[in-house]
C-alpha cells in the first residue's frame, strides 16, 4: 500500500475515534453553540495530530509519559462511566474558549493511541500528513455533531466512549517495559489478552463506582 494511502487510513480512523470521543464529552448546554466548538476543536486537533505524529514516538520512551498517559486515560474511562450525561439544554457559555479547550484537550488524550500509530506510519511523509489531516476535518465535524444529537437517545454511545479510552490505557499500559518484560517472560499470555483484562478491570472500577455512587443518591433522597 502506498505511504500516502495508510496515511489516509490512519488519519481517518483517528478523525473518527476523535469524533466518538468529541461527541460524548460535549456538553449538552453547548448546544445552541455546538457547530462552532466541534469546528474549533477539528481544527486544533488537525494541528496537534500534525505536531505531535512526529514527535510523540519519542515522548513514549519516557516512562513518566506512558505513566501519566495511562492514568489520564483510565481516570476518563472511569470518569464517563460515573457521569451521566446531562438531558438539560441549558444556557450556552458567554467564553466558548474553555469549552473549546477542555474538548480539545480530553479528546486528543483520549487518540494517543491512534496518534502513536500515525507518527510509525508517517516514515516522512510529512506533506501528505497535513495535507489528509486538514482533509479529515469534515468527517470529524460529521461524526461529532451526529453523536452529541444521539447521546439523549442512545445509552450506548456512553459505554462505548468509556470502552475506547479503557482500550487505549491499556494499551499504553502493556507497553510500560516492567509490563513488557512481565508479558515476554509468560509465553501462554500474549499481549492482546492482557489488553483485554486490563481494559475489563478499568472499565468495572468505572461501573462499580456508579453503583456505589447510585446507592448513595439512593439513600440520600
């Protein structure tokens, strides 16, 4: 496959994965200013994913950021699953720079993984890298406004965000050397297994916290 086609793939997936992330973090108050923070935060994430494809290879040799990443992501994953999402329109933010910020922010940690996987695929073809990303940016913006629509309707679009960051910090989390060299001494386990287990031991923290956390508004009223 050519070098500018897997960048094309790589990119879209990430345009994707972000837009499923974007989609279930948007706040519902944002709702009458929604189209311009989904196309403020598609054009930041463009820049970033330009920016950072090149140079989060290195970043991941540091063990302080596979650590911090890992946990960011894990903290989110928990985070979606112990928050419901709120059904009020509410009133729309005067400063659209702090939504547009902390959407941006939770949604790029949330592709580290995929951002990980472009800057191995990117083997210097920076041009077509800039060129797919700004590209993307509609698909983005599709996804993004479909699914912030849905999430009232769908109460499976929540579980899934959850899922996905889960994935991603356990993916990150395999790759610790400690883990690696864990998993390279046990021959019977491959990496994906763990993967799972790991994502599963996540993403029931998150739902037993939600339980607790039920219980305790139960009690309350």
């Amino acid at each position: 496959m050519a070098p500018f086609f897997k960048i094309l793939l790589v990119v879209i997936i990430t345009a994707v994965d972000n837009a499923l992330l974007a989609g279930i973090l948007m706040p519902s108050s944002l709702d009458r200013a929604r189209k311009r923070v989904i196309g403020a935060v598609g054009c930041l994430l463009a820049i970033a994913q330009i920016l950072a494809a090149a140079s989060v290879d290195r970043l991941m040799h540091h063990i302080e950021f596979q650590v911090l990443s890992s946990l960011l992501l894990a903290w989110m994953a928990v985070r979606l699953l112990t928050t419901a999402p709120n059904s009020g329109t509410g009133r729309s933010p005067h400063l659209l720079i702090w939504p547009i910020c902390r959407l941006f922010s939770l949604t790029f940690i949330g592709n580290l993984d995929n951002i990980i996987w472009l800057g191995s695929t990117l083997q210097g073809n920076r041009l077509w890298l800039i060129a797919w990303s700004f590209a993307s940016i509609p698909v983005f913006v599709a996804v993004s406004l479909f699914l912030a629509k849905q999430m009232e309707r769908q109460t499976w679009i929540l579980p899934l965000g959850a899922a996905m960051m889960a994935w991603a910090a356990a993916s990150l989390i395999v790759e610790l050397p400690v883990v690696k060299s864990a998993i390279e001494s046990l021959e019977d386990i491959p990496a994906t297994t763990l993967q799972c287990i790991v994502t599963l031991v996540i993403l029931g923290m998150g739902l037993l916290l939600r339980a607790i956390a039920g219980k305790g508004k139960s009690r309350a009223q």
